[in-house]
C-alpha cells in the first residue's frame, strides 16, 4: 500500500504541475482573493458549478473572465435583467427564407465556461432554463435537445446587499451550485497592490496556459485520488449533523435548523476534498481538506428556522459549530 500511495503521489504531483502556472498566470490581474482561485479550480476540475456573493468591485467578474483566458476554452459573459428572456440564454427557432425551414439560433449557454452575472436579476423562467442546462448539461429549442460541450461550468454572480428589483434564487436551484462562496475585502496591503497595479490605464494581459483536453484529463486524475474510509465516515457524519445536530451532541441546534444538506452535499464535499488535494498536489484527501472546503458546500444547503432569524444565527454559524464538534479521524 505504501508503495502504491508513493506512486499515486508522484503521478498527482506530475499532473498538478499546471496548477501553480495556471494560478500564477491569474496572479498578474488578481490580486489576493486567494481562496476563491482555489475555488475556481476545483469548480473546473470537478464539473460542479459555482455561486459567487459579494458586494459590487471585488473581481468576482474579473476573476472568472481571467480564469476563461488562461484556458484555451470558450466564455461568455451573459448580463441578468428583469427583461431576460430564456431565449435569451439557450437560443431560439428561426425562419430561414431560403430553405423555407425552421433553423435552431443556439443562445450564449453553447460555450464552456458561462458568467452569469448578478443571476438573482432574472425572473423564474429564466431561471429554470439555466437550472436544466446546469443539472441535465443540455437545453432544448424547439423539439431538439442539444448536449453542451465538456467542460461546461456555470460560474453565478450575486449581490447581497440589494435586495430591490431581485428575485432570490429558490433553494433547489441553490442546492445546483456544487460551491457558494462570500467573497471578502481585501487587506490593507492587498488593496495597496490593487491600488498600485489596476491604477494605470493599461490593464495586465495574460495569457492561454492549459488546454481543455488538459482540464478534462486532470479530472479523471483527481477521481484516483485515495480517500481513507474513516475520512469518508467524517463526511457523512458533517453532513448527518445538519439533519440531526444530536447526534453530534448539539442539542443547541436542534430548533435552529429548518431542513439540513441532502445525500448532494455528501457527494460534492468528497469530491470537491479530493479536488483540494490534487491543488496541493497530494494523492489523498485529509480531515483538513473536508474542513478547509466544507463551509462552501455547506453554508448554502443548511436552511434555518425563524427561531434562528430571531437569534441572528446563520448558516455558517450552525457549520461551524458542527465542525468544531464532529470528530476528527
């Protein structure tokens, strides 16, 4: 076994080695905001889709067009208004005059890496249309069905503050996104970085490092990597306590959670450890892995009561109080 673990290491540290350029590359427009690169990647590497929240200015925007350019792949950036239309995003049947037929105009979800900016601007309808295409990978115009090309990743964008004008995003298709993540503020020195790097007129241009047969090779990669049964019995046991907090000797939390993380979430926080720790080059996945990773698969699944409303407990508080208490193989 320990020999096998050896090689398994050296193959994941040989087909990692595009990580550090790939984030080195991102690097020269990104400033910080270390954690959601590291997001970002294990979206691409797992095939799960992403939700971004964060106040305006903080290069969510940037941070996904950036990634788009370092991979030789396609991106479309797609607005999210009132006004949308779900033709708007999967396309539409239109006339053609020479043939006398009806032909399929495809819409901007036929590429590889969507942004959906400010998603929570769009009404039910469009929202739906974007929930097949992201769990199915296909959309329908007409009587046709089309598969969208590998990889496809929808990266969303929301704001929290404004709340006018917006439509909140029902928790089924919040439970669609594999990762929520709460952008931050920089510190003090990175804004000063910021300041002294985007200050100027000309912008840092980067360029394509990694090919998408790369990405789709490196996932089959991250599905080897070993995962002990007793980390595996720390994951279902995160993910019991938010259904049944007493099991984790929470009695605390039991009138504080209205509905907790679904058999998804157990699924998305094994894969999203192991993507963790193909980035740190590792061939297996630790506690701290599950850990560093679980409050965004989790923070978006756990639905509080209104006693927790009340109170001011959030989703994160109640995680990381499971965390602090499941114990550590």
């Amino acid at each position: 076994m320990a020999v096998e673990m050896a090689q398994l290491n050296d193959m994941i540290k040989e087909e990692s080695s595009f990580v550090t350029l790939l984030k080195s590359e991102m690097n020269k427009v990104i400033v910080g905001q270390g954690k959601m690169v590291d997001r970002l990647l294990i979206g691409i590497l797992t095939r799960g889709h992403i939700l971004l929240e964060g106040v305006p200015g903080l290069a969510k925007t940037l941070a996904v067009s950036t990634l788009a350019k370092v991979i030789d792949t396609g991106f479309k950036r797609i607005q999210f208004t009132p006004d949308l239309l779900p033709a708007d995003l999967v396309g539409t049947m239109i006339y053609n005059q020479k043939s006398g037929e009806f032909v399929a105009k495809k819409g901007p979800l036929f590429s590889n890496i969507i942004l959906a900016d400010e998603i929570n601007r769009a009404p039910a309808k469009v929202q739906s249309a974007l929930l097949e295409a992201m769990q199915e990978r296909q959309v329908t115009i007409g009587e046709t069905t089309y598969k969208l090309e590998e990889p496809f990743l929808v990266l969303a964008t929301q704001n929290p503050i404004e709340q006018e004008g917006t439509y909140p995003l029902p928790e089924a298709q919040v439970d669609r996104f594999m990762l929520k993540l709460s952008i931050v503020y920089p510190t003090r020195e990175e804004e000063k970085l910021i300041l002294e790097r985007m200050g100027n007129e000309e912008v840092p241009e980067v360029s394509k490092v990694i090919t998408v047969d790369r990405i789709v090779a490196a996932r089959k990669v991250v599905e080897q990597i070993y995962v002990d049964p007793k980390v595996e019995d720390y994951i279902v046991n995160i993910v019991y306590a938010t259904r049944d907090p007493q099991s984790a000797g929470l009695e605390d939390l039991k009138n504080l959670i209205a509905f907790g993380a679904s058999p998804r979430a157990t699924i998305n926080l094994l894969r999203s450890a192991r993507a963790h720790a193909f980035i740190r080059s590792r061939g297996y996945v630790t506690p701290e892995d599950v850990k560093s990773i679980g409050m965004d698969v989790l923070r978006h699944r756990v639905i509080t009561t209104y006693e927790a409303e009340a109170e001011n407990v959030f989703p994160e508080d109640i995680v990381q109080k499971i965390f602090d208490s499941v114990e550590v193989p």
